[in-house]
C-alpha cells in the first residue's frame, strides 16, 4: 500500500469513527434505567431513592421521573452529586444549582443524538390565549399585535435549539405552539419561558435609607430584595432595597442581550444598547456619578425584570456601551433570560391548552413512504452493479458512508431532522452518485483511449476533479445563502445541503478513489466498466437550439398563467390557514382513508393529527383542512364510517404555519443564491457561462412549479397544492438544475482548450454528447429513487417526490437545450467571443488575421 492510499484510508476511517460516535446513542433511553446505570456510589441509597421515585409517577403525582426526582432532592435537600462522583459539578458550591445542571447533563445524556421534527415523530404542543385587555380595538392593529406575537413566540422557540417549529395563530386571540423534541414533562419551565412578558425597567435605589424592622419606605420607594448568592459556601440570602417607582428606563433601549459566563463559574446576561439607548443610559449614569460627587455617597441602579430585582450594581461614572444582568443563572436560565429579552411581548398570554401531538407526516402515510425509500435504494444500488460491477459496488459504499457522515454530522450539533432535511439529504445522495458516475464515465472514456487500467483510473480522477468540485461549489453558494438569509424550513434545507456536499466530495474524491486504486494496485481487479449501455453519439444537439427552447417557453407560458388562474386553489393550509376541526372517536381513521374521503368529495388538502392531553390521557383527532371545509368533511367522515363513533367536539380557524418571513426568505435566498452562482461562474469560467447557467435554472423552477400545477389541478395526478415541504422540493430543483449545468458547462470549457481548431457550434456539441452518458444514468438513478416514493409512498411524500420527478427532467432538458444554446447566443456562435473572455486560451500553431473560428 504506498503512502497516498494509505492516509486517504486512515482520515477515512477517522471521520467514520467520528460520525458513528455522534450517533450513538441512536435512540433515547428511559431516564430512570439511564440514571440507575450511571451511578456509581451509594447503590443501594439511591435504587432506594429510585425507588420513591417511581411511586410518585406510578401514583401520578408527577408526570415523569425527571420531575419526581428533582422534586424530591429539592424537597429533601438530597445532595444529588453523592450518587454520580464521576460527574465533574464539584465546583458549583450551590445545591439546588448543582443539582439542576447534574440533572440536565443526565437528561442530555439520556437522550438519542437523531431527533426527529414535527413531520417525523411529533412532539409537544401549547395553546396560549391572548389577553384581550391587551389588544387593540381596531382591527387592523388587533391583527398586527397578534402577527408580532407570532413572530416573537417563533424567535423564542428558536432558543429551546428546536428546528422547524409550528407557530401559527388559532381562533380569534389564540397562539399554537408546536415543538418537536422537546418535552415539558422533563422541561416544566418551557411554559414560562414562552410566554414570560420581558418587562424591562431601570430605576435607582434609594442612597441612604435601607429596608429594615420599623423602617417604612420613603415617597415614591418600594421594597425589594436581590438574592444573593455566596461564591464560597453556595449560600442564598436577600439583601433588600427601597427602589424609585418611577423607572428612569425601560427595555426599550436594549438592541441585544446575551448570556456570557462570570468569574465563579456561573452565568450572566450582557446587553447592548440602540444608539438612543446608549446615549440615555449614558445620561443617567452620568447624572447619578454627579450625584455621587454632590452627596459624597455611591448611587445604585436597579435591574427589574417582570418585577424580579435581579441586579443593583453601583454606579461611579458615566457608563456607556452596554450594561449586564447578573444573578443565580444557570447556563441554560441564562440563554433563555437574553432570549425573553431579545423578544419582549407587548401582550399578555395564559396557557390554554397543552397537549402531545402526533407526527404531521401520519404513521401509516411515514411506514409507506419508508418502505417506498428502502425500494428506491435497492433499485439504486442493483442499477450501479449491474451498470459498473466491482467499482458500483465501491460507489453504493461510499454513498453509504456519505449518509453516516451526514447524519452523524447533523447530531453533532443536535440538529432536528424533518422533511426538508431528509430532501436535502436526497438531494446529496443523488450528488454523491452523480460524482461518482461522473468518474467512472471519464475512466471509461480514458481506457477507450487504450490507456492502462491504473492509467486511466488516475486520469480519471484527475479529469473529473474541476467539473466535481464547480458543480459542488455552485450548490455550495445556494446552501450557505440559505442558510444565512433563510428561516425555517429553509435555513434547515440549507444547512443539511451544505453538510451533504462536503460529504459527498469528501466520499467521491477519497474514499472510492483509495479503495478503487488499492483494488487495482493489488490485482483485486483487472477490468472496470464491463458493461455500456449507452454508446458514443455524435447527435448535432444545437440544431434544436430554437425549436427546443420555444416548445421549453411555450409550456413555461401556459404553467404561469395555468397557475394564475389557480392562484386561489394552489396554496395549502400551511400557506393560508383554514379550519381545524377537534374530533372525539370510537375507533381510529388511518390518514390515507380520510384523504381519500377528502379528495372524493372535493375538499383539498387535509392533515391529520392524533393528540393526547397531557395530564388527561385523552386522546382525540385534529383534522385540519381549507377554509370552511371542516364541517362538510366531518359529515362526509361520520357517513363513510358510522360505526367509528366520531364525535365533533370543536371547530377552529388556524392562521398559516409558514410565515411571511418564511416565504419571503425563501425568494430572497434563492434571488441571492442565484446572483452569487452568476458572480462564481463569471470569474471560474465568464459571463456567458453564467448567464447560460441561471436562465436555465429560473427556467427549470418555474416550468416544474407550472408542469405541478397542471397535473394536479387538471389531471389530478397529486395534489397540485403548495404546503410547507414544496418549499424544499422547489430548492431541490435550484441544487439538481445547478448542478447539471456546471457539468456540462465544465465539458464545454476543456473543449475550448483541447481542440483549437473546431468552431463553437461543434465544441457545444461534442461537450454535451461527451456527457450524455453521465446525465442519462444520473438521471435514471435519481428516477429510479424518486419515481418509487411517488409510487408507493403516501401522504405529502408523494406531492415532494412528484416535484422532484418533474425537476430531473427540467434539470435535464435544460442543460442540454437551454443553457448551452443560451451560452452559444450569448457569445453570437464565435469562439473567439469566447476566448477574449476566458480564464484559459487554446494554444494555436498560426492564426489568420480574419476572424473565421465560427
């Protein structure tokens, strides 16, 4: 083995190791067999305490044994700690907060790396009740207060680390909350922390009198107490004040607060001022410095938040640049204290309803649809061995690999997995096998040539390397710009793409290639690419470079204004809202009956959802669906299904669960994704590549977009309907129609430079007959996965694979008959446009002084 392949196998096996290490464990573990596993002292005392532990939840006094335990240790004052002396918290002197955080560390610990969102495996849902009291008259500022109230729950969510959470509007004054992995049977703060209202004041502390037996507060004072905590011994005591009434300031001077860690191993919150607030603050910690000179005492200012005194600090001068919030923080507390602070609510909330839900993706819609992606992935895997034999085989590991290093990369950063992360995931597959395939047809091309096998395995390599790394790249830009201009389901897109791209580079450059190359070196084999199913063509593509593109717009034109006929009927519940409907039952419906009663009646899109009361164990059925549509669909359900026992107990509206923001970070993003593709093309290649590249990618969208929409509205085939996980599919076709436009756009480029006397014309040409082979199987690999989760799958995997399904032949047709006559009328068919502007100039023996390279 010589030193190349040798340490390409060992990062290999390092980063594999690292991914499988993140993984573990794969699935969550009961708290209570966790804990008991991992003590390690005073066995017997503590079975005995797990013990009362499991009485209390058995009796119900408590719903889990997370809260019973930490009930009882803080009843008790039971040193936690005793039990688990591995666990290095010997340094936090208090108690309670040492227990705290050895509780939290062991829940983590307890918990499964893989989380699933709310579309996989459910989770927990809230519904607050706006005050009235607090809203306005009008209407219109009625509905504004009620979007800002939306908008600040979903910032605040954000900081509980959850992806992709539901926050929509629900009746006339209510606020649903849904949130996948988290639990408030282990998080009984969660509550609080949501709907905590953030008032912030500032107010100064009375210089010389303070609080004691038979002293009343001055005018204008009241009493409060800080409580303090003693470094040394963890020691808690009030030290109380008499603080103006009258705050000085209030929250709105704070531009941004955050948790930062002190001196004694604790948390603090710092904030940062608006430029008005700083001026202010400036102005009245300079007038209480003058104060301090005038009166030879030190003047405090008081930190109250929702009338908690959690800071007095002293004040000796003017103070400019921000302030900090200092207290019995936990790291946790910390981050959600800057968060509340960050999000302030204008309204008040009360919890109304709190309840587990079940996935959105139902559970019989979820089995088909995996059973369909199993079948998708065999299909793939015997396709790439019947196509490529020994080196196939390599391929399906390496993609194989590819998904554990995705995956374990995802858990590394507690990443939540939901359906616009498992597209992405689909997308990146269908990269790493495009690499590959990409490769292998440039060995292949090499040993035609009748170079050597090892020759032609490095060529190759080498050969492909520039075209792997542009189409890696370009997708790269429109991940991170998803990732940094996008929300929601898109920024989660974004970043499983990013993740799956170096994943998929890293597989197809190192790991096939060492383990391709120590075959060959050792003899293992001797012959590649056996079998050719498609043979060298030679098909003059750009004579269809007008009827092509006409028929390509024609269609364009009839989809948008198919589309704008439609306008009314394409968007989903998750887009526009429409009618919940809460129903008692006898008996269980499965998902697909009811979409299947839902679809013969002409009532559209519907979702449902099992949920259980939480503290009741009641379990009932939401169904959610159009406007208005509720009732029509429960009478249809209680025809079809007489013996089911339903009962109609309640009827909502519920407002959209993708947001404005989300929908209008999902243009932004892919606007801004393009501009940078436009920008990387121009200075890796020029221009007119990245023109070509572009208009073929805004063609690829809104022809799959127009094509979706006509089957479903008019022939019925899907649902026609935009909900939440379109969104990714759309993103789906940006990265696949990027992608196989650089790769043909790469070709074009070596072709310049290796044949010097051939025209434009017959260098387009020989480019994309030279990469037919690879778009073709790409195509059909990818086809092969996608057309099997339209056909067996369920629910809206079969809307997501049927988008797709249309986007691979967009993709395709577009970077044969659309980007490249794009590119050719951009440079009016001469090659020696091409050349003034290109990073590499063909080498001639003479030229003429006319310019007849057309």
């Amino acid at each position: 083995m010589n030193g190349s392949i040798l340490w390409k196998c060992v990062l290999s096996a390092a980063v594999l190791a690292w991914s499988v290490l993140n993984l573990i464990p794969v699935k969550d573990t009961l708290f209570g067999d966790y804990i008991q596993a991992q003590a390690t002292a005073k066995d017997v005392e503590f079975a005995a305490l797990l013990a009362r532990v499991g009485e209390h939840v058995k009796t119900g006094d408590y719903p889990t044994e997370y809260v019973a335990l930490s009930k009882i240790i803080e009843a008790e004052k039971i040193d936690l700690v005793q039990f688990f002396p591995d666990i290095n918290v010997h340094d936090i002197k208090n108690l309670g907060k040492r227990n705290s955080t050895l509780l939290q560390h062991l829940l983590q610990k307890s918990q499964g790396k893989v989380r699933l969102g709310l579309d996989l495996q459910g989770g927990v849902a809230f519904t607050f009740k706006v005050n009235e009291n607090d809203l306005a008259g009008d209407v219109y500022e009625r509905q504004e207060q009620l979007a800002q109230a939306v908008n600040i729950m979903l910032d605040r969510v954000d900081a509980f680390g959850v992806a992709e959470p539901i926050v929509r509007l629900k009746g006339e004054n209510g606020i649903e909350v849904q949130m996948p992995g988290i639990s408030t049977r282990n998080n009984p703060d969660v509550v609080d922390t949501l709907k905590a209202p953030a008032k912030l004041e500032f107010s100064t502390v009375h210089r010389t009198i303070s609080p004691a037996p038979m002293v009343e507060a001055p005018l204008g004072y009241f009493r409060m107490a800080q409580e303090i905590e003693d470094p040394k011994t963890g020691r808690i005591y009030d030290q109380p004040y008499f603080v103006k009434r009258v705050p000085l300031m209030t929250g709105e001077i704070i531009r941004e607060a955050f948790a930062a860690a002190n001196e004694f191993g604790g948390y603090r919150i710092l904030l940062r001022f608006t430029s008005d607030g700083d001026d202010q603050f400036a102005r009245v910690t300079r007038e209480i410095a003058q104060e301090n000179q005038r009166t030879g005492t030190i003047g405090q200012l008081a930190i109250i938040l929702d009338g908690t005194l959690y800071s007095a600090p002293s004040v000796r001068e003017e103070i400019r640049g921000g302030a900090e919030i200092t207290g019995r923080f936990s790291q946790r507390e910390a981050v959600e204290l800057a968060n509340v602070l960050n999000n302030p609510l204008e309204v008040g909330l009360e919890l109304d309803e709190m309840y587990e839900v079940g996935p959105s993706l139902a559970a019989d819609s979820r089995d088909a649809s995996l059973l369909a992606g199993y079948l998708g992935a065999a299909l793939v895997v015997v396709f790439m061995i019947f196509i490529y034999r020994v080196a196939g085989i390599v391929a399906v590991a390496a993609v194989v690999l590819n998904i554990v290093f995705v995956v374990g990369t995802l858990a590394s950063f507690g990443a939540t997995v939901t359906l616009p992360g498992v597209a992405a995931l689909v997308l990146t597959i269908g990269m790493a096998v495009d690499a590959n395939i990409l490769i292998f047809e440039r060995i292949r091309e090499e040993l035609r040539f009748g170079k050597t096998l090892h020759t032609s395995l490095v060529s190759g390599y080498d050969k492909a390397l520039s075209t792997i790394v542009d189409a890696n790249v370009t997708t790269l830009i429109t991940a991170s710009i998803l990732i940094w201009l996008g929300t929601g389901p898109v920024k989660g897109f974004g970043v499983t793409l990013a993740i799956g791209i170096l994943a998929s580079m890293f597989c197809a450059l190192v790991v096939t290639r060492w383990i391709l190359e120590l075959l060959v070196n050792l003899g293992i084999v001797r012959r590649l690419m056996v079998l050719q199913l498609l043979k060298p063509t030679d098909y003059p593509f750009l004579n269809l470079r007008k009827s092509a593109p006409a028929i390509s717009v024609s269609i364009v034109v009839l989809g948008i204004v198919y589309f704008a006929s439609q306008f009314d009927n394409v968007f989903g519940i998750d887009f526009l809202g429409g009618d919940e409907i809460t129903v008692n039952f006898q008996e269980k419906l499965s998902s697909r009956d009811i979409e299947s009663i839902a679809a013969k009646e002409g009532l559209g899109e519907v979702t449902t959802l099992y949920q259980r009361m939480i503290g009741t164990g009641t379990e009932v059925l939401k169904i959610q669906t159009g406007e208005s549509l509720g009732a029509p669909l429960f009478s249809a359900l209680q025809q079809q299904f007489p013996d089911a026992g339903l009962d109609l107990v309640g009827e909502s509206r519920i407002g959209a669960s993708v947001s404005g923001d989300v929908k209008t970070s999902a243009f932004v993003s892919v606007g801004v994704a393009l501009f940078g593709i436009l920008l990387y093309v121009a200075l890796r290649f020029e221009i007119g590549y990245g023109i070509g590249a572009v208009v073929a990618t805004v063609h690829d969208v809104l022809m799959t977009i127009g094509i979706y929409v006509l089957l479903g509205q008019a022939l019925g085939w899907g649902s026609g309907q935009f909900t939440a996980p379109m969104i990714a599919a759309i993103l789906m076709i940006v990265g696949y129609s990027i992608n196989d436009t650089i790769v043909v756009f790469d070709r074009i480029r070596e072709e310049l430079t290796l044949n010097p006397d051939l025209t434009l014309r017959q260098v387009v040409d020989m480019s994309i007959n030279r990469t037919l082979s690879r778009t073709v199987l790409t195509s059909v690999t990818t086809l092969l996965a996608t057309s099997a989760l339209y056909i067996f799958g369920a629910g809206i995997v079969n809307d997501f694979a049927l988008v797709f399904i249309i986007g691979i032949f967009t993709g395709t047709f577009s970077s044969i008959f659309i980007a490249s006559p794009v590119f050719f009328w951009w440079h009016k068919g001469d090659r020696r446009h091409v050349e003034e502007r290109h990073d590499v100039l063909p080498k001639y023996d003479w030229e003429s002084t006319t310019r007849a390279a057309r």
